[in-house]
C-alpha cells in the first residue's frame, strides 16, 4: 500500500509551513492596509505558485509542491486542502441566521429574491446563449451545467464580507443593515444548496438520477434544520454545562461537521453541502455560546483557511490565463445582476431608491465565498481555466468596490458621526 515515506513527510509539512508562514506575513500587511485577509492570502498563492515562483524557479517549486511529480504528496495536500474548505463551509453555517430572513418582513423577502432570482437569470441566459464568450470547449452536454452555475455564480454573496463591511461604515445594525444581512443569509443558503445540486449532476446523464439528488438535498436539509436543529437545543445546554469547556462543544461540533460532510458525500452529494448545513444548525441554535463560536472561527480561519486560499495560487497561471474579455464580462454580469435583483428587490420593499441601490451593491460583495465556488467548480471541471481566473478576479473587486459605492447613495456613511437610522 502506497504511503508517504520520510521524504515525502518533510515535503508535506515544508509546503504547509511555507504557505502558512507568508500568508500570515501578507495578512498582516493587509491588514494595515485595510484590506482583508483572503486578499493576502491569495496573493501569496500567485507568488508561491506558477505565476511567479513557478516560472523564475521551476525546479523549486516542482520540489516544494510536487503535484504532478509525486502522486503520494499531491493526495496528501489534497487531501488537507478538501478538510479546509468542508471546515470553512461549516463556519460559513455558523455565521448564518436564518431566522433573520424571517424578522423583517416584506422589504427583505422582495429583496431576497430579487437579489437571487435576476442575477441568476442574466448569468444563466449569458452563459447558455452565448457560451463561447467564456471560452467553453467540449462537447453540448456540458453547456446546461455550465449556465447552472454562471447562473449560482452570479447569485450568490459573501456574508462574512458583507458584515465586516457593514460592520466598519456602522450600518451593521441600522435597518438598511438588517436588511442587506438577511438577504444575504438567503443567498447563502439557496445558493449552496442548489450548487451542491449542480455538483451532483457532474457524471450524472439521465433525469432518475438527477431528481433523485434533488430529493436526497431537500430531505437532508429539512431534516437537519428542523429535527436536528430540535436536538442540538436540547443537547448543546447539556454538553456546555456538563463537559470540560470549551473542549466539549468544539469536539461534538466538529464531530457534527465531518459526520454530516461524510454522509452526504456518501450519498452522491458534495461534503460541502453536509458540512455547511451543520453549520446553520448549530450556528442558529439559541445555546451555542458565542465564545465557543468565536474559537471555532478563528480555529479555521487562522489555519485551515489561509491553507485552502494560497492552495488557489498553486493551480493556475493567472498570467497565462487572465483573458480581459472574459474577466469583463464577468464582471459586468456581476455587477448589473445583483445591484439590478437587490436594488429593484429593496425599492419595491418600500425602501427610497438611494437606498435601494446602496442595498445593492452592499450585496454585490462576493469575497471568499465566490472563491470557494468557483474552486470547487474548477475541480470539478464545470469551468475551465480562464473563467476560473475571471471568477476569482470578480470576487476580489466587487469586495473591494462594495463600500466605496454604498458610500456614494448613503450621504450619512461619509461623516464620521454616523449614526443608526432605524
């Protein structure tokens, strides 16, 4: 049986070193720099991976990341790259509240789906009517799965990114603020829910098949959200009080994660879904101490993710294969698609049209979500290459334009005196 040797332990544990120790480094100057984290940390990806390192020194970096050359170390990174982003979509849960689609009323159901439903037409039509834009090879079968997830590409929005940047323009609990969350919390969660859908259907080729995922998706969640949901209110009291702290809640919650990913991987349908909508169960649970939140965050965070973004750097040439047109498209179906959704969504919820499209670009936010979409997509191979990179570059620049363009239709945000408008 194939296993790593002593070698190719120290080439593991050097790779995982190296990517950890500069990621740190360019968060941190990010940081200063006011911006975020997954920024550096995909940078550092560019720089260790075929961009940079890998075209001024390709015998080093063949050594240091051996994915083609050595079949034992590629599993391996692979292997803790899978764990990072079924633990970041499990995190991604546990910052969601779904209760909050529910606590606002009309403005927020029009703009939930508005901001989901508009964009996801415009991606789907352009990618299905027009797929040799985005570069699409291959043989007419794969077009439909293609739209389906320009189409949850489009749609989907980045909830840790839209609080932080609520967060800093301190609108996080004014009502406009509200407001852009819960809708995000829809996305979210509809978005990866269907992409689980979508990712199910790769290899798939009858419609059996096809309805039988669906159904397998709706019974899972429904039976983790509202049964699971009624035990973990009764178990987690039990396990904070009872067990050592914080040891107790964090094992039976990670344990959680992993079974759920297993499960659903076991049944045809991505770990992602399993782990995500542990996630939103523990997560929205009234007995979970933010604290055991607060380090179960960081815990991924401060490891696994910075693991998983670099990883990002070492797959592609983002030189060789960054094609303006493709990456202008993108961004313009991005753009128009969301704010278009959000902002009509908001202004027919009764909100004023400066406003309506401040809540649209809020949600136009993509960040480390829209990353992990498309990997996952690209791993897949749903999408090629180019459109990889157009999706990661779409992801870093409606983050960084989010704030500066809800600036311009919220006149109270540019004065430091900003207050709460509910």
């Amino acid at each position: 049986m194939a296993k790593l040797d002593q070698q190719d332990l120290v080439i593991v544990l050097l790779a995982i070193s190296i990517m950890l120790i500069f990621s740190r480094i360019a968060s941190e100057l990010g940081r200063r720099a006011g911006l975020p984290s997954v920024m550096g940390e995909l940078i550092v990806g560019v720089v260790l991976g075929p961009t940079v390192f890998g075209a001024l020194a390709p015998g080093a970096f063949h050594a240091i990341f051996p994915f083609a050359e050595n079949p034992q170390v590629s599993l391996a990174l692979d292997t803790i790259f899978s764990l990072s982003v079924i633990l970041l979509l499990f995190v991604a849960g546990l910052e969601l509240r779904f209760s909050l689609f529910l606590r606002h009323g009309r403005t927020v159901v029009y703009t939930g789906f508005g901001s989901m439903v508009i964009p996801f037409a415009s991606g789907f039509a352009m990618a299905w009517y027009f797929p040799e834009w985005f570069s699409v090879t291959g043989p007419p079968s794969k077009y439909p799965l293609f739209a389906l997830f320009m189409g949850t590409a489009m749609a989907i929005s980045a909830l840790p990114v839209i609080a932080r940047i609520l967060l800093d323009m301190k609108l996080l609990k004014t009502e406009i603020g509200a407001v852009i969350i819960a809708s995000a919390v829809f996305n979210d969660v509809a978005g990866w829910i269907f992409f689980s859908f979508i990712l199910s259907l790769v290899g798939q080729n009858n419609g059996g098949d096809a309805m039988q995922s669906l159904v397998s998706i709706a019974a899972f969640a429904a039976f983790m959200l509202v049964v699971g949901r009624f035990l973990l209110n009764r178990i987690l009291p039990w396990i904070q009080t009872r067990l050592s702290w914080p040891g107790g809640v964090l094992s039976f919650s990670l344990s959680l994660c992993l079974l759920c990913a297993a499960f659903t991987e076991f049944i045809h349908i991505h770990a992602i879904l399993g782990a995500f909508i542990a996630g939103l169960a523990i997560g929205d649970s009234a007995y979970l101490r933010e604290q055991a939140r607060e380090i179960m965050h960081q815990f991924v965070t401060s490891f696994f993710a910075p693991l998983f973004f670099v990883s990002i750097g070492l797959k592609v040439n983002f030189i060789e294969y960054f094609d303006p047109l493709v990456v202008g498209l993108v961004l313009v179906i991005a753009f128009v698609g969301k704010v278009t959704g959000a902002g009509l969504g908001a202004r027919l919820g009764g909100m004023s049209a400066r406003r309506s499209l401040a809540v649209g670009f809020g949600l136009n936010a993509r960040g480390a979500m829209e990353i992990i979409l498309g990997t996952l997509a690209y791993d897949a191979g749903l999408i090629n290459q180019t459109v990889f990179v157009a999706i990661i570059f779409m992801a870093l620049v409606t983050s960084m334009t989010s704030a500066p363009l809800m600036r311009l239709f919220l006149p109270e945000t540019r004065r430091p005196e900003t207050r709460r408008t509910e």
